[in-house]
C-alpha cells in the first residue's frame, strides 16, 4: 500500500487527483486532458531503489519507463514506446526512499488505461489505473463532423446599437451556438434559425448588442468535447455633439462641424484684422493701445498716439 503522506505530497505538489485505494493495492488516478499526470508506485519496506529494476508498462505491452540500477529511456536506454517518448520522466531523488513513480506529462485521452510498475526481481506489482477526462477544445483537425469557425457578420449598425449575425455552417452532432461578451456572459438573441442538410446543421443564431466590447460567437458539440468561437470587435459610437443650438439651426455631428469651421474661420479673420490695426498703429501712433496675438499666445499691449 502506498503511503498516504506520499499520496497528499503529490496532490499539493502538482494538483493531481488521485482515487481511492482498492483491496488489491490498485490506485486510480483522475486528470484532466492536457494536464500532468503522476503514477505512484513505493516499496512498501521502503527500501533504496537506485540499484534496482523496476518496469512500468500501459496494458501489459507498451513500454512506459524501464529502470536498472541508473540506466532508464531518458538517458540513453532503447525500447521506450513512441507515445510516451519526451513525456515520462521518474523522480531520481525519491528512490533511495523507494519511490519508483513516475509523472506522465501533458496527458492525452490515449493515455487513458491499466499500468502496471513490476520489480520483477523482488516480486513486486504495483497496478494503477489512469483515467484522462476529455476538456472542452478546438477539435476540427481531429474529429470528422467538428464544427468549424463560426462566420461572424454585422447585419445593421447605428450609434447606438448593433445587430450581430452567427452563422455555423456544417456541424455533427448538432451544437449548441451562443453569444458572450468579452467577460465570457451569455447574451439574449433571437430564436436560432436551424436548418439539417445530409446529417450535417446549419445554424445562425442574431443578437443585438448596445455597447462597444469584443463579441464572441461559441459553437459547442458535448458529445465529442468539441468547441470553436469566433470573435469580432464593435464599436457603438457616441454623439460627437450634444444638440445645444438654441435656434435648432445646427444639429448632429454634421452640423458640429460645420460650425466650429464658421468659428475658425472668424478667428483667423479677427487676428488679421487686428494684425492691420497694430501695423498701422506701429507707424508712429503713441497714446492709443492695441492688442495683438503673439507666437507664445501672450497679449502685447503698445501705446499709440492718433494715426
């Protein structure tokens, strides 16, 4: 029986979940797919290991991890099988407390099985069960009837709201299609528009959206652990101008602009003019004060006499 210090100790350390022990000594380890998984096997006399031999093997064929006495596949020993090459790795400080396990890393559904760790010259057989469970994924590449990217679109568009269209064109077993905004919140949207052409959905799924955000079009397919999104920036926009004309004779953003070109254009008149007067004035006027725009924005006040 494995040690439940141990068993604590590597929970802590590296978030494996590990089931409960049968009669028999078997242990079943539960992972997520795409996580590190650890495969406890101990001496129970805990006895120094680093001169032993000791074996793991995936339903009595595969060759996991061999271990004789220093010499093992990560250093230069041939056999290893090609699932498990790069990924196996066994903890050297460990064996001189009899700790033979081994950590599997970046765990796939294909490792999912019966391992077994033998000393077979102290006859010695560890059995544990590994169970990787499938996680929600982009599985296009992999799984024939996966839907794929989501065909995102904007139907209509004012400064104040959005209509968003979803289309998933193609898909088996039927998905489930959703909106979400940028913190991941379902969205409110219209009745789905479901049409089946040879065992194959098609889907397009609206919503109208009010605020600028990143949206975000989900298609997920349980069944097969499937899931795609397909994301789109929108931007509402706000009035530029409030309606502050008092005579209502300039209105919107338009109308903005086209007043503040009048104003410019009276400013830069302005400062001709009195460009002109300060000119005429610098002529030998010296009793009467002008002003003028400088560079540096500053008033320059001069005394000058009759023109």
């Amino acid at each position: 029986m494995i040690p439940l210090s141990f068993c604590f100790f590597l929970l802590d350390l590296c978030g494996i979940i590990l089931g409960h022990a049968n009669g028999s000594g078997d242990v079943r380890v539960v992972v997520k797919e795409g996580s590190d998984a650890i495969l406890p096997c101990s001496l129970s006399n805990k006895e120094n290991a680093e001169e032993k031999l000791f074996d793991w093997k995936k339903d009595g064929r595969k060759e996991i991890f061999f271990y004789d006495g220093g010499l093992h596949y990560n250093n230069g020993r041939p056999g290893q099988d090609q699932q498990f090459k790069g990924r196996v790795s066994h903890f050297q400080d460990e064996l001189k407390y009899g700790n033979a396990s081994i950590i599997i890393r970046n765990t796939k559904v294909t490792d999912s099985g019966d391992y077994t760790c033998d000393f077979p010259r102290l006859q010695q057989t560890f059995h544990i069960q590994l169970v990787v469970d499938l996680t929600l994924r982009d599985r296009s590449a992999d799984i024939i009837g996966a839907s794929p990217e989501p065909y995102v679109k904007i139907l209509n568009q004012t400064q104040d709201v959005a209509l968003l269209q979803c289309e998933v064109r193609g898909a088996s077993p039927k998905p489930t299609v959703e909106w979400q905004d940028s913190a991941g919140n379902k969205l409110p949207a219209e009745e789905p528009q479901v049409s089946e052409r040879g065992g194959s959905f098609y889907i397009i799924l609206q919503t109208t959206v009010m605020k600028t955000d990143n949206y975000r079009c989900v298609a997920t397919q349980e069944e097969i652990k499937h899931q795609i999104h397909t994301e789109t920036y929108l931007y509402i926009g706000e009035k530029l101008f409030e309606d502050t004309c008092s005579r209502g004779d300039v209105t919107g953003w338009f109308g903005g602009i086209v007043l503040g070109a009048v104003i410019l254009a009276a400013v830069q008149a302005s400062l001709v003019a009195t460009k002109r007067i300060t000119v005429r004035c610098n002529k030998g006027a010296t009793e009467e004060r002008e002003e003028t725009w400088e560079r540096d924005m500053m008033t320059l006040s001069r005394a000058c006499g009759p023109v």
